[in-house]
C-alpha cells in the first residue's frame, strides 16, 4: 500500500509589510486576454503542480490582465458570466492582489484593479519562506453580504467550492504560460485582513502565490 506522504511547512516569523517600492495609482486597467493563446487544456492540465521556489522577476500587466480574467473574469458579457462558476450566481468571492507597489481589488466587470492600500504587503499574506519574494500574490476573499440569504453552513461550503474553482483556473493558466503557482491555506485571517484593510464582514479564506519560476 502507497503511504499517504504529509508535507509540513515550518513556521516563519511574519514580516511587516514593506512600503510600496514605486507610486501607486487608484485604479490599474487591464489589457484584454488573448483568447486565442496558452497550451491546450490537456497539456495545461498534465504541467499542473505546486511550485515553492521562485525567482525575483515581475510578472508583465498582460500577463497579470490575462491572469485574472482566468481567474474569475467575464467570459460572457452578455449574460455578465464568470470564468468560475459561482452558487446562485452570487459571484460572493473578491480577488486582491498583493504587488510590491499596492494592495489592489479585481473589479472583473471595468476590467481593472482599484487600489486598496499602497502597501507590499506580498510578506503580509502567508508564513512561508517564498511568501513576499515571488512578483505577486492573490488572496481570495469572501464578501459575507452578498450571500445573506443563505444557511451560514452552506454560504461557507458554497464560498469554499467558488474559491477552488477560481486558484485552479489560476493553476491552469500558470502551467499554461510557464508560471509558478501554489495555493496557500496556511494564512493569518486576522492579520491579512488588516493588510487588504477589509470590512468586518469580508474574510480572506485563501492566498495563491505567482511568479516565475528559479
Ligand atoms: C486548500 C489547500 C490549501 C493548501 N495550503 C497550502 C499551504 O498553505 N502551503 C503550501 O505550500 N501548499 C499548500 N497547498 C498545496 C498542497 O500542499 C499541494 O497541492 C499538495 O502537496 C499536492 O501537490 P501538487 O499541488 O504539486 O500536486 C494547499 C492546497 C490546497 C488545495
């Protein structure tokens, strides 16, 4: 019988968040993706893994464009469908991006980011050692409000599944285009929180480093 491995990640010391290294504007438009671009599904699917090591490379805005609308962008503007599927179409889940010159929200329907904290607070968003060294990474945070309705259970299992389906499109897309990826649950809610400066009822339930690889 194979024996089922466990992988421990040693705790770190968090750093405070460092100044953002250039000006930040209040909103980053984002160029359209190239539909027509990246490896077929297959191959994406068959370089899919989780990376730990990552070089001090910035990713391109066409790039980081392309990556969020993988993400949880549009892809029917019509109907206003998401790439990520999303219970009752809520679409409850917020992508901020933590890049040495900001802390900014993916507003999917303008296509751009609006700055929330012009901070790096890359090293803020978990306690592993390539944390804060790799160009970017998201955090995926759960707007409480937008799914009132719902049994508190269920709005948590449903917010759990949107975020999934969300870092595994981001997966895709980094296997796709040669980037480096991990999803991270090892986080610090509270302190995370302060970073993203969120609302008492908008909580950060997973972080997703990208970068290039070493
Ligand atoms: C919900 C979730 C949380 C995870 N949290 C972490 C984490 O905090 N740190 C980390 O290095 N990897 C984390 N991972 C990645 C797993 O460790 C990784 O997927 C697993 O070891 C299998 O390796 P693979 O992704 O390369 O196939 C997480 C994965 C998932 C799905």
């Amino acid at each position: 019988m194979t024996e089922v491995q466990r992988i421990d990640y040693p705790p770190l010391p968090l750093l405070p968040s460092a100044p953002a290294s250039v000006a930040a504007s209040e909103f980053v438009d984002l160029p359209r993706p190239r539909l027509d671009a990246g490896l077929p599904l297959m191959a994406a699917l068959a370089r899919r893994q989780s990376v730990r090591e990552y070089a001090d490379a910035p990713i391109a805005l066409d790039t980081l464009g392309e990556l969020l609308w993988a993400a949880d962008g549009i892809n029917r503007p019509a109907s206003g469908g998401h790439t990520a599927p999303s219970a009752h179409g809520f679409n409850e889940i917020d992508i901020y991006v933590a890049l040495p010159h900001g802390v900014y929200r993916y507003e999917p329907a303008l296509d751009r980011l609006l700055l929330k904290h012009a901070v790096d607070a890359r090293n803020m968003t978990g306690y592993q050692d390539f944390v804060g060294k790799a160009a970017l990474d998201l955090v995926y945070v759960l707007r409480g409000s937008q799914a009132l309705g719902t049994p508190p259970r269920q709005r948590e299992l449903f917010a759990a599944v949107a975020v999934g389906a969300i870092a595994q499109n981001v997966s895709l897309y980094c296997a796709s285009e040669g980037l480096a990826t991990v999803v991270r649950g090892w986080i610090n809610h509270r302190l995370l929180a302060d970073a993203l400066r969120l609302n008492e009822d908008e909580l950060p339930m997973l972080a997703q480093t990208v970068g290039r690889p070493l």
